[in-house]
C-alpha cells in the first residue's frame, strides 16, 4: 500500500533513526521505497528486474569487477510476509515465478537467490510438506526449510533458486 510505504520511509527519513544509525545513510545502506501493485504480475516482473539488473547498480552491476580488479558476486533474498494471503487468486502461485524468472535472466555472477517467507502458499493445503516442495519447484525455487503453523500466514519456510 502507497501510505505504508511512505509511513515507512518517514521512519528512516527522521533525524532520530539518522542519529541512531549516523553511517546508515551516509553508505548508501537505507532501503529504498517502490510502490506496486502485486497483483499486477507483469509489473512486478519489469520494476523487479530494473532493481535487481546493472541497468538500476550501475558501473558496480553484477558479474563485473568493481575498482579494485574484484569480481562482484551478488545473492539476491526476497522476503515474502504476510503478503500473498491478500492477493487475488493465481497472482501468489505466478509471483513466485516472476521472482525466480527475474533472478535467471539477470546476470547477478553466479551469486543465485533465497526467497525466505512468512506467508500462505497457493496451492498448498494446510501444512503438506510434499504440497510446498511441489508448489516452489514448480516455479523455480528448491525448499530448504519448512516450518507450518496454525493462522492465515501458515507457511514458514527457506528455498534457493534452482539454478
């Protein structure tokens, strides 16, 4: 949501968290803020792949050398909470595609991705651990841990990219 976004960036815009983390914003470590519609698929694909590309980096982009001769290896995480029990049918099952799609088709120098979540699985009945494995290797990723609970986020969980 667009007021959450800008809520959160008043937080790490005040001078209190500016005092409480001086070099925080001087070294460029701030989180930036980008609003999106999650249910627009094709949209999150297209502002994902300009963040994570050299396009959004610039000269430091990935599988380059940065000044001193060293090749730049990034890992990309996503973190996924409580989010896609929002979303409209079939957009949680694709998103987790476009997450995998975009960390393929960038070169990001062998670093691959993690996608760690909080958050309900589209097709993935109460706890099944067969049903989470399937439904995140279906789109790209390979489960690495597993925790399920009771409540609406009811999968907790770890997977890497399959590469």
């Amino acid at each position: 949501l667009p007021a959450v976004v800008a809520a959160k960036a008043r937080i790490l815009g005040s001078r209190r968290f500016r005092r409480r983390r001086p070099g925080a914003a001087a070294a460029g470590l701030l989180p930036e803020f980008h609003t999106i519609d999650l249910n627009d698929v094709g949209a999150v694909g297209k502002v994902l792949h300009r963040l994570v590309s050299s396009e959004e980096r610039g000269s430091s982009g990935k599988g380059e050398e940065d000044g001193a001769g060293t090749s730049v290896v990034c890992h990309t995480i996503f973190v996924l909470e409580g989010v896609m029990i929002y979303l409209d049918e079939g957009v949680p099952h694709a998103l987790l595609g476009v997450l995998s799609d975009v960390l393929r088709t960038v070169d990001c120098g062998g670093g691959g991705g993690t996608l760690c979540f909080a958050d309900r699985l589209e097709n993935v009945p109460g706890g099944s651990l067969d049903a989470g494995k399937a439904e995140l290797k279906h789109n790209g990723w390979e489960l690495t841990e597993w925790q399920p609970k009771p409540g609406l986020a009811r999968h907790m969980g770890v997977a890497k990219l399959i590469e």
